[in-house]
C-alpha cells in the first residue's frame, strides 16, 4: 500500500489514466440466466462453462412476499441477501458471455426483474427427484417473456421421470426445449446453452421483423 | 401424445401440475416494474450501505451486474476512499460491475452506487448499452463462438 493507513481517514489518492490517453474499448457483455430450486447442479452448470471458477456476489432481494408463502400477506416486503454465482465465456475481444446462477426461490422478484434485463434467455435446471422446485422459475420467464430452456440434470443418467413427463409436470408450451444434460460436463452444458441462444435467436428475428 | 389423467387414482398426478397454472392457486407472483417501491425499503440491512453514505436508491438503473467498466484516460488524480481505489485499480483492463462486486466483497448494490459514484466523478468510463435487446447479428456471433469451445 502506498498511503497511510489511517482508521478515521478514510481516503487514499489514487493515479489513474492509461498511457496512450484514449478511451479504452470495453467488449460487449451478454447474458444467460441459470435458475432452479436448490442444489440441483447450477452452480456446477456455471462452473462447466466458464473459463474461470465461478465468482459469488452478494445481492440485496427484496421479497415481496405474495403467492405461495404467505396467501393473503401480499404488501409484506422484507429484504434478504442471497448468494449468485457467475461465469464468464469470451467469445471475442469485442464480446463476452456471462453466465449468472441464480436461487430460484419466488420471493425475489426485484433481484430477478433486474437480472433478466436485457440477458438473451434462461436455461432451468431440474432434478427429477424435485421437479416442483424450478415452478417458480418457469412461472417466472413464461411471464416475463424471456426465452428459456428446460435442463434435466442427469445425476448420472438417473431420471426419475421421462423428458415427455417433465413436460407435462411444467406445463409449458410445446415450443420450450425440454432437454436432459449432465451439469459437469462442458459440452454437454454448452449444447444446452446452445439451445437457449436457438431460443434467443428465434425471438430477436421475431422482434426485428414487427 | 397421452397423459395419465392426474385425477384418476390409478395413476395419480406424480410429478404434480405447476400450482401456478391452477385456477384455485394464491397467485404466484409477476414481474415487478416497481422499481422505485422497492428499493426503498432497506431498512432491515443497512449495515452493507454505510460505505456509499447510506444511499440506496443511488444506483443507476442501466448499470446492470454484467456492465463493462473501463479508467477513464482523462482523469485528474483525486482522493478516494479505500473501497473506490481498489474498484478503480480493478479497471484498468474491462471488468464487469458483477466481477468487482464479487473480487471486492462488496455487496453488488454497493458496487453498483460506488461505480455510478465513480463515473460521476470522472474516474470511471461505464459503457452502458443503448440498447439492452439483443440483436440477432449478436447472438450468431455467441453460437458461433460456443459451439467453436470443447
Ligand atoms: N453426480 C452428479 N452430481 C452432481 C451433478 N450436478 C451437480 N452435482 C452435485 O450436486 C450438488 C449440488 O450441485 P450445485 O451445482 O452446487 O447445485 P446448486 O444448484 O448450485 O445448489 P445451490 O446453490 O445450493 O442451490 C453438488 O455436490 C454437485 O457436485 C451431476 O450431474 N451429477
Ligand atoms: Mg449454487
């Protein structure tokens, strides 16, 4: 360190400026969204992908308290942090890839609105063993438009139910993938991811054609 | 193609239709464009905003967790605080506000007022996008790009 250290002072000078004196060029950032109730392989889908070992951050959500945990209470906010994890994928120098693993709990609302902004689409992690956990997930991008994909984690091939079942279980329209994957395993989460960006492609052609 | 009908106890409904979808459920719950009425409420953990002097709503809503942030070439060497000079020694290359959050431990709201902060300041360049849908031309270019990963 090369100022003091002072307790109550809680300043430090700092040199900033990069040599040639020009802007530099920042690359592009896009994202994928990978959800599902808990432990049920997002943060080993992140880690699959991302060319460094998944960062946390900490994030305030603010909870609005409606639906399923209190009927009735729905004005109720509280506030909570909760634990994301990302990833990250260059693509080029002028674009990267983030992929952020969010806990997919129907409270946080706020947290969720300003993640999917502007991210190209989800990818929604299931165990067959607890497929009602990801329902608020697929609730929540069916509503709010975003493409989203449906990924069995396959545990070692172990399936309790068939991709036409969890079909079912969820059901979503006939046009969302339900697919199986392993979440250790690089090219197996990259082809997954693969058919969020089919989704995500498809719906930004819709769009620039209206 | 055929489902077991969920009512016949034969076969009963396992795995179990998405409560959201039936027409007794409490609800679920929708996206929220209320951005103003809940940010406001903070009052149970205030404790991560002290360091941006309690503000919580000074964040730029365009500055998302995946924002690229860049030194800004003009400028002026000033005093910073502590938590500003180790964000501002985090950008000499690109770097998301997501990764200055997480490398910094500082909350991502935190992060996201210090670098508004920053900007505001004149230290940090913050490329928010103009436009945050994304393209098609964009997207080819992310599929070409994974599928070209092993
Ligand atoms: N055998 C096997 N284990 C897996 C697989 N995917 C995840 N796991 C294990 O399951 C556990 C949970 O996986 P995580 O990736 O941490 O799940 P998560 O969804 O991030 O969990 P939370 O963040 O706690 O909600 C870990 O111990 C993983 O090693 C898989 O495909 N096969
Ligand atoms: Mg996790």
């Amino acid at each position: 360190m090369d100022y003091e250290q002072s307790p109550d002072r809680h300043v430090g000078t700092a040199r900033v400026g990069s040599e040639d004196g020009r802007p530099k060029k920042a690359p592009v950032p896009v994202k994928i969204i990978v959800a599902g109730g808990f432990g049920v392989g997002k943060t080993t889908t992140v880690g699959a992908i991302s060319e460094i070992s998944p960062l946390t951050t900490e994030a305030e959500m603010t909870s609005a308290s409606m639906g399923i945990d209190d009927p009735g209470e729905a004005s109720l906010k509280t506030t909570t942090t909760i634990a994301m994890d990302f990833g990250v994928q260059t693509i080029d120098q002028t674009l990267k890839l983030y992929i952020f693993g969010t806990p997919g709990q129907s409270r946080f609302a706020f947290m969720w609105d300003d993640l999917i902004k502007g991210a190209l689409g989800a990818l929604v992690v299931v165990d067959t063993a607890r497929i009602d956990d990801c329902y608020p997930a697929v609730d929540y991008f069916e509503r709010a438009g975003l493409p989203f994909v449906v990924g069995v984690n396959t545990f070692n091939g172990q399936m309790n139910y068939s991709l036409d079942e969890v079909r079912w279980a969820l059901a979503i329209r006939e046009d969302v993938p339900v697919l199986a994957y392993d979440a250790r395993f690089r090219g197996s989460v990259r082809d997954a991811l693969l058919v969020v960006l089919d989704q995500a492609l498809d719906k930004a052609i819709r769009q620039k054609s209206t | 193609m055929t489902y077991p009908d969920p009512d016949d106890p034969a076969s009963p409904a396992r795995p179990s239709v998405r409560p959201f979808l039936q027409p007794s459920s409490s609800g679920g719950y929708r996206p929220a464009h209320r951005v103003e009425e809940t940010v406001t409420d903070q009052s149970v953990s205030l404790r991560p905003f002290v360091i941006t002097s309690g503000r919580t709503d000074g964040a730029d809503p365009g500055i998302g967790m995946e924002t690229q942030v860049t030194l800004n070439p003009m400028a002026a060497p000033v005093r910073l605080s502590p938590e500003m000079r180790a964000i501002v020694g985090m950008c000499s290359e690109p770097v998301s506000v997501a990764e200055i959050s997480a490398r910094l431990h500082l909350h991502l709201g935190v992060a996201r007022i210090l670098v508004g902060d920053l900007r505001a300041a004149g230290q940090l360049d913050v490329h928010v996008l103009d436009n945050d849908t994304p393209d098609p031309e964009t997207i080819m270019r992310v599929i070409r790009g994974l599928r070209a990963i092993t």
